[in-house]
C-alpha cells in the first residue's frame, strides 16, 4: 500500500469509530511508525510502505479505535518541548499545563530548589530544571511506577540534578525547597464518570481524582507545605477552571502572601500561587 492509501483508510477507519480528531491521529500514527513528517504525506503519498510498518499501522489504528489515547500507543508527549515517555501509571502531560511551568519559571532564579508535590510522568519538574541554570529538585509520587517513570524520563533528558521519591504527599519527603510546585490530581469524584473515554478507561484514576469536592488535596498540600518552604518560597499550583476562588480562598486563610490566580490561553483560570514570609 502507499501512504497516502494507508492514511486515507486510518482516517476512514477512526471517524468511523467516533474519534475526535480522526484525521489528525491518523497522520501522527503514520508519521510516528514510518519516522516521517507532514511532508511525506503531502510530496512522497505515493511510496510504498513497508509491510511490517503497515501491519504494525493496522495494529494501531484499532487500538486507537477502542479510544486508546494516542500517546499511550507512541509511549510518548512532547511538553515544553522535550519528549517525555508516558504510560498507564501517570498523566499524559497537558499543554494547558505549560502555563504552569511558565509562571514558575518566573520566580525560578539560579540556584534554586524545587519540589515537584505529584510529579507523575515528571515533566513539570524536569522542564523547570532543563530550561533554568544550576537548579536542583524533587519529584513526589505516591505510585512506584510514576517514580520509575519520572527517573526514566530525567535519563531521556539528561537532567542530573533531580531525584525522585515515592511519598504520601509530604509523608517521605525532606528539606525544604524554594518552590513548590503541583498539578494534583482536581477532578470531583463525582465527576469521574463523565470524562471522555480515552481518561476515564486508560488513565489512572489515581492521577485524576481530588476527592468529593476536587479540592483534597489542595488543601493538604496548603496546609503542609509551608514546613517544607524556605523563607519567601512560593507554591505553585494548576488548578481545574472553576477553582481558582476557593484555592485562593485556602492559600489566603492559610497565610500565603499575594496570591494569585493566572489564566491559561484559553482565557480560563489554570494556574494559582502564592508565598510564605
Ligand atoms: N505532574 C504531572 C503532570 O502535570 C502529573 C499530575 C497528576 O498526576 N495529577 O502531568
């Protein structure tokens, strides 16, 4: 079969399955098998491609019609512009929450320390590191798998200054850091249920669920993190659209100095933080 034959018939085969962005899909499966870019598609649609890649493209394309994430099929998201490997124990990385590490970014000078609460995959924390000078952190996780992950991913893009810990929250965590950041899990239990299938099937519930209201554990985080702070350290968290009021409410009651709520690009609330004197 040629290229374009074979995108043609994946892009068929996922809208017929109801998938969103079926074309879309359809060409980074194919570009990711066969190495190649958009371009390929557009000058070279009339190469043959090779059996075994068209196989493993058949293989693909029907797990992606069973609303398998994409990125779980490539084992890889780019964020912040490093590609990290991602799999069934941690969050794929989201771009809305670039808008997280770029704030933090802001307050990050030379030298610091930072601790990553929930580090997942640990693209927050490892996209902090790679694009700031002589900075060294942590990443939290309470999954082993996560964990592995992350220092995987830390390998893959040869950070050296950063460790991992599998940790309750703060439960195993020492020192103190100069920022803390976090992008816990915020979804309200209740609403598990309705998220679309490629999340609720194939992600872990465990990185999605913030307990009854969504706001679990931000409050734990609030409430303990000031222990693991350095003077003037800031805490910085993604929040869900609708939380920016009672995060900053909790941050605010708990003592936390000129806290903030930032949007992300799509104009919604997505980042709050704040300081402890
Ligand atoms: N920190 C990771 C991320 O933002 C994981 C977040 C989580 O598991 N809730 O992608």
């Amino acid at each position: 079969m040629k290229y374009k034959e074979l995108y043609d018939f994946g892009a068929l085969a996922l809208m017929e399955a109801g998938i969103a962005e079926a074309s879309l899909d359809a060409r980074l499966l194919l570009e990711f098998i066969c190495h190649t870019n958009r371009n390929d598609l557009l000058v070279h649609g009339d190469k043959e491609v090779l059996k075994e890649e068209q196989d493993i493209y058949v293989n693909y394309i029907e797990r992606r019609k069973a609303h398998e994430p994409l990125q779980h099929i490539t084992g890889e998201q780019e964020f912040m512009g490093l590609v990290f490997e991602v799999n069934e124990n941690v969050l794929v990385p989201r771009q809305d929450t670039e808008v997280l590490v770029e704030e933090a970014m802001r307050c990050l000078h030379d030298g610091m320390s930072v601790l990553d609460m929930c580090t997942g995959s640990g693209c927050i924390l490892l996209s902090l590191l790679k694009y700031s000078n002589g900075c060294k952190g942590v990443g939290a996780d309470i999954s082993p798998e996560a964990v592995a992950t992350a220092k995987r991913n830390a390998q893959k893009s040869q950070i050296a200054e950063v460790s991992f810990v599998e940790s309750d929250l703060f439960e195993s965590v020492e020192g103190r850091y100069d920022i803390i950041v976090s992008n816990p899990p915020y979804i309200s239990t209740g609403e598990i249920s309705d998220l679309m299938e490629e999340v609720k099937v194939y992600e872990p519930v465990l990185a999605l669920d913030g307990g009854e209201d969504g706001l679990f554990f931000y409050r734990k985080i609030i409430e303990e993190a000031p222990e693991y702070l350095n003077g003037g350290g800031y805490l910085f968290f993604e929040i869900g659209y609708d939380q920016a009021g009672a995060v900053t409410d909790e941050m605010k009651k708990a003592g936390y100095k000129e806290v903030t709520a930032v949007k992300d690009y799509a104009g919604l609330d997505r980042v709050v933080y704040g300081y402890m004197s």
